[in-house]
C-alpha cells in the first residue's frame, strides 16, 4: 500500500511540474521572447517545481512515524 502512495505521490508531482512548465513557456512566448528562451524558462521551471518537491519532503519526513 505504501509504495502505491508514493508512486501515485511522485505522478502527482511530476504532473505539476510539467503543467507549470508548459505554463512558463506559455506566458514566456506571449511576452515575445524565443523558443530557446521559453524552453529555458520551461526547464528551470521544470527542475524548480521537482527541487521544491523535495525539499517539502525531507521537511516533512521527521513528523511521519
């Protein structure tokens, strides 16, 4: 059961992180700048969203029993 939970847990975020991906290169082209420059964005949105991820989970992990 334990291991369902956190694949579902870990979909769940990586589902997230694209979303806000695709939503940095969104806004990044209507401001008028470049693929490359909106792919950037994407990417270190990408790696932000997992990086905070992460770190919500290592805070977190002291108070599971």
């Amino acid at each position: 059961m334990t291991v369902a939970v956190v694949l579902l847990a870990v979909a769940v975020v990586i589902v997230v992180a694209l979303m806000a991906a695709a939503g940095a290169a969104t806004l990044a082209r209507l401001e008028g700048s470049t693929w490359p420059s909106a792919l950037t964005r994407a990417a270190l949105t990408f790696t932000t969203v997992i990086t905070l991820a992460a770190a919500v989970t290592a805070a977190l992990t002291p108070l599971l029993p």
